[in-house]
C-alpha cells in the first residue's frame, strides 16, 4: 500500500534518539508523506529542522494545552510560519476534555490560528476534544470555523456525526487515528463512510494513540496501514485503491 502520516509528531523526546531511523522504517513500510506538526515554540522550530533534515514537511502551532500564556511566543510562531517548508498552521484547536488551559486562553489562540490559516492559506490543523459524551468544544469550533473560513482539516476525528457533516459543509478534510478503535469513538466509523473521498486522510499521531497491534508506548509512522485498512474496510474499498487517493489528498490539501 501507499501511506500518508497526515500527523506524526517525530520531533517529540520520544524520537529522540533515532527519528531518522523511524522514519526510515515508515518508508520502507509505503509510507510516502509523513508531517511533523509543531504543537508549541520549541517543536516548531523543531518541525522546520526535521523538514531540512530528513524531507517531512513541517507545519507551526501552539496546542490548547499549552494555549495560556501563548500570546507571548505568537509573533514568532507567525514569522516561521512564512517559512516556504511550513505547509500547514497548527496542532491547535480545543481541548475541554482535559482542559490544561483555560477556555478563554484556548478560544483566544485558536482564533489567531485560523486568522493565520486564512491570511496565508495553507491549512489549519484542528484538534478537538470534549469530555464524554459532550459536544461543547465541537460547537464551539464549529462557530469560530463559521466566522472565520480559513482552510483546515479536523486532526484526528472525534464527535458526533452531525458534527462532521456541518465541517465537510464547509469544505474541510476529516483525518482518522487510531483513535477510532477506542470506546467512545463508534460515530467515528459512520464519518468515515460519508466523508467524500476526496476529503479523507489518515494519521498515526505518534508517538500517542497506539492502534490495535502496534506498540502501546509508542506509536510509530509505519502504524498508520492499520488505520487505513479500517477506513477501507469501512468504506468497502480496495485499500490499494483507497492508498492512491489518500496520497493524493495530502497532496492537495498540503502540498497545493
């Protein structure tokens, strides 16, 4: 098969010691696109240093986790984000199922993301979470989406499944991780069937959220065919023909 990693974070300390290496098992195993998003300062400048080094394309944010507070590393995460390896703004987005950062700091910094997004358009990488069996987060980007318009792809997928009709309305891709499997994510297999496939991407989000069969301490890029063989299973596909479009959706929502 022919892979994507829409969102692998090679740059974390858990790759410390041999990101070359794992890359280098990610592409004997097909995969063919890998991205380092950045999720705070320091993995930014990270991203664009491994995009130089070993050929993943980078991408600069700020995480809601670590949204308090952001303000005052934004001007520097706007300057690398002109950088010509940069091609997507983000991880950002709301996180109220853990809620590291307070809301208001976390709605403050997604706004300048999705501004960012727009002003450069290249894509804004948007995560989003609520507590169990809430929607609040979900509503709440959905509404800053509805008055922004930037472009932007949902990193991975977790919601409703109205949710994810109201964001393919408005043109975004939908990414799924190895999040799907969990307990809880059941809409995930519903979304998966009515995204367009033109709007479909996969993702490990290494070196977290571990698939059934991969190593639970660390998820790696080569992981992500698990998830893709779920999503063609899903939609009753051939996985090498799903493998072909998938590549060629990064490339039209990354590398246009």
């Amino acid at each position: 098969m022919r892979l994507i990693d829409s969102h692998c974070h090679l740059q974390a300390g858990a790759f410390a010691a041999d990101a070359a290496d794992v890359l280098a098992f990610a592409r004997s195993a097909g995969v063919e696109r890998v991205l380092a998003p950045g999720y705070d300062l320091e993995s930014s400048l990270a991203s664009i240093a491994l995009a130089r080094e070993l050929g993943v394309d980078a991408s600069v944010g700020i995480h809601p986790h670590v949204a308090e507070g952001s303000e005052a590393n934004w001007s520097e995460i706007v300057g690398l984000a002109a950088d010509p390896l940069v091609v997507a703004i983000g991880e950002a987005g709301l996180d109220y199922d853990r809620g590291f950062s307070p809301r208001e700091a976390q709605l403050a910094n997604l706004e300048r993301h999705l501004e960012l997004a727009k002003e450069l358009n290249k894509p804004a990488i948007l995560h989003c979470r609520s507590k169990p069996g809430q929607r609040d987060a979900q509503d709440d980007l959905i509404r800053l989406l509805d008055e922004y318009r930037p472009p932007a792809l949902l990193h991975s997928f977790s919601g409703p499944v109205d949710y994810a009709e109201r964001v393919l309305e408005m043109g975004l891709a939908i990414s799924f991780s190895g999040l799907v499997f969990r307990k809880g994510e059941e809409p995930s297999a519903a979304v998966a069937r009515l995204t367009p496939a033109d709007r479909l991407l996969v993702e490990t989000d290494s070196p977290y959220l571990s698939p059934p069969g991969a190593p639970r301490r660390r998820n790696e890029p080569r992981y992500v065919e698990i998830t893709a063989r779920w999503l063609a299973g899903q939609r009753s596909e051939d996985p090498n023909e799903l493998s072909d479009q998938l590549v060629a959706n990064y490339d039209r929502v990354f590398l246009k």
